[in-house]
C-alpha cells in the first residue's frame, strides 16, 4: 500500500525543510519541469 505525500497530508514541505537547516527554493526557469524543484546549498 502506497503512503500518500508529505503535501496530501498538510505539511509544508518548504517551511519544514528551511526550518531543518536546509537553504530551498524553485528553479523559475521555463526549460525545467516546472514540478522538478532544484536544491542549493
């Protein structure tokens, strides 16, 4: 049985992950997919 994402169940995956230490944000460039989210450190 498939568990369902951390964003079905409410969490905010970008909050939880900045609040980890971790530095994230979303490629605004129209070649990428536009769901694919690149990391920086």
């Amino acid at each position: 049985m498939a568990r369902p994402s951390m964003e079905a169940c409410g969490i905010d995956v970008f909050a939880t992950a900045r609040n980890a230490g971790f530095p994230i944000r979303c490629s605004r460039q129209r070649m990428n997919h536009p769901l694919i989210m690149h990391y920086y450190r």
